[in-house]
C-alpha cells in the first residue's frame, strides 16, 4: 500500500510539472492512469482477503484513490486550457488533497504495523 501510494504522489507531481511547463500530451495520460489502475486492482485484493472489517488504511487508500482520480480529470483538462503559473494553480489543490491523503493512508499504516 505504501509504494502504491508513493508512485501516486509522485507521479501526481511530476505531471503537475510537466502541465505547467507545457510538455504534458494526451498521449502522456497512462502514466498516469496505469498507477491508478494498479492501486484500484490492489484495494480489490486487500479488501477480498479482509473479508470483514476493513483496516482503516484501506478505507483511507481508498480516499487516495478517489482523489487521485479526480487529480487526473482536472489535470486532463488543465493540460488542454492551461500553462505555467495559472496551470500550476489550478492543480495545487487537487495535487494537495493527494498529498494530504497520502499523510492520512501513512498514519494509518503506522497505526496498524506499530
């Protein structure tokens, strides 16, 4: 859950990078989709093999996969509209919910694995 959740913010990141230098294309969107395809195949794992009640960092990964996605429809259309500084600032609080739940999945990992 950890490395799904650092390649997400890091990717996140480097195609707000990329948005706002004006280098991200359509054909740079599975970069971006494929870690959330990943994350989403490994939440459905995790949760068959709980079977009962969910950990709290799955319902948190969970939250990071949906913010994650919605960073990716902003991000798509920003691409389009968008560069520099005002790219950069219409993706700084979707790009900041990612992060923030990142630190949220992170907590709850630690309380769990002690």
């Amino acid at each position: 859950m950890r490395t799904h959740t650092e390649v997400m913010v890091a990717i996140a990141r480097k195609a707000v990078d990329l948005v706002t230098a004006g280098r991200f294309t359509a054909e740079s969107m599975p970069e971006l989709t494929y870690p959330l395809e990943r994350a989403e195949a490994f939440a459905r794992q995790v949760r068959a093999r709980e079977g009962g009640e969910d950990p709290a960092s799955l319902t948190a990964f969970e939250v990071l996969i949906a913010r994650y996605r919605t960073f990716i429809d902003v991000l798509d259309r920003t691409r389009r509209e968008r560069r520099g500084a005002d790219a950069a600032a219409a993706l700084a609080e979707p790009l900041r919910a990612v992060e923030d739940q990142a630190g949220v999945v992170e907590q709850a990992l630690r309380r769990e694995t002690g």
